[in-house]
C-alpha cells in the first residue's frame, strides 16, 4: 500500500497538470534570487504546457505505444486462446442513477470488447481487479461481471478480484487459470497499456493473444492538431503514465 501511494503522488506531480504546475510554482519560487533559473522553468512550463495540450502531440505519444494491431474477425476465431481476460481501469462508485458502483468510462471500453470476443469465440471471460486504494463497495472485478450478466448478457464470467495493479492482474489470473488447466489467453486492455500488460502476463508464463481496444487517430485538420484541448492534456497523461510504467517495470519485476 505504502508504495502505491509513492507511486500515485509521483504520478500526480511529475505528469500533466500536475508537472505544469510544478514547474510554475518553482519559477515562481526562485525568481526574485535566481532570475535566470525562474525564467528557464516558467518557459518550460509554458512550452511544455503548450505542447502536451495539443492532439498533434498526445496522438504521437500514443501511437508510440500503440504496437499491437487490432484482431481482425479471422484472427480471434483461428486463436488458440481458451479463455479471455479483461483488465480494469477503474469504477464509477455510487452512480446514483443504478444505485451503486458500476464500471467506469475507461473499464466498460474493455468490458465491451471482452463481449464482442466472447460472441465470437464463446469462451468464459475473466475479469482481474480488486479494491486499489478505496476498500469500501464492490471490487472491480465484480463490477466488471455485473455490466457483463446485466448489460451483454453474458453469464459465463470469472472473477480474480485482489489485485491493484497490472503486475497483480498477471500474477493472480495465472494462479486463477492453473486451477482450470487454462494457458492461452486473450487479453484485453486498452492499446496504449497492452505492451506493458503482454510483458508482465508473459512474464508469469501465459501465453497471450494481444486484443487492444481504444486506438487513438490523429485528426485530419491541422488547425485542430495544434490548438489546446482537454482531452489532449489527458491523453498526454495516460501516454506518458505507460512510458514510465514501463520503465519501472522493466527494473521492478
């Protein structure tokens, strides 16, 4: 726990907005005693800024990490794959509009494409992600099951609901799997986070089909490239969050 939290406040200061604004606030800091210092970081915060806002670069940074095609049709009925796991990225608690936790935004984009592979192959589908931070309500994992029965109709769902992180995710679906002689698998996250996810289910000795979900297209009208967007900031973040990720673990695990 103690290191998910390093980790979470790292995160929260070293990436977009966070990094702005630290940036800014040191320029800040230093400006009345190091002038020349205060006006490198305050340009860099403005430029840096400007530049993680932009869809031109956010989409770069995401097809950087974007190595996995898409399954097509033929592909996910001629794989070998004897079941199909979804990860989780997160919950929508006490969503007052269906009386208690459901998937999230990012969550129910994997869960989505979990049904579509399982309409294909008809193969039982695990979903992998307990309690992160927040011990209250429903684990993830049952979360995830609940849209699949409710919302797809698909009741032919296991559930590993104990892990925090990807590394978790890998090693308890494994231990899930053993118990039901099941090696080869799907697995399903968004494409930004597969190669991470690939190298940390390999690792613990699955063999993994890659299916990703959620490709990020650059838009065609450059003006729109290079204005400042919202969701551009966002999709900086969750690039450069996998960049890193996947440093740490390559030293971690």
């Amino acid at each position: 726990m103690f290191e998910l939290l390093i980790t979470n406040t790292l995160k929260s200061l070293l990436f977009p907005p966070g990094l702005f604004l630290l940036l800014l606030l040191l320029g800040l800091i230093l400006f009345k005693h190091h002038a020349r210092l205060a006006r490198v970081l305050l340009w860099t915060s403005f430029v840096t800024g400007y530049l993680l806002s932009t869809p031109l670069v956010s989409g770069l940074l995401l097809q950087q990490l974007q190595v996995y095609p898409a399954l097509t049709d033929a592909e996910i009925k001629q794989s070998q794959a004897q079941a199909i796991v979804v990860l989780a990225a997160g919950r929508y608690k006490d969503a007052p509009e269906y009386g208690g936790d459901t998937v999230g935004n990012l969550t129910l984009v994997r869960v989505r494409y979990g049904a579509y592979l399982h309409r294909l192959t008809e193969l039982p589908i695990v979903v992998s992600g307990g309690h992160v931070f927040d011990k209250e309500g429903d684990s993830l994992a049952l979360v995830m099951a609940n849209s699949l029965r409710q919302d797809f109709h698909i009741t032919d769902v296991w559930l590993e609901d104990m892990s925090r992180t990807t590394a978790e995710n890998a090693i308890l679906t494994k231990s899930l799997l053993e118990e039901k002689n099941i090696s080869k698998v799907f697995l399903v996250t968004h494409a930004l986070h597969m190669p991470r996810a690939v190298e940390v289910f390999k690792q613990v000795g699955l063999d993994v089909t890659p299916a990703p979900t959620r490709f990020a297209v650059l838009e065609d009208q450059w003006l729109f490239l290079l204005l400042p967007s919202p969701g551009a900031v966002v999709s900086s973040y969750y690039a450069l969050h996998e960049m890193v990720g996947r440093l740490w673990y390559a030293i971690r695990y």
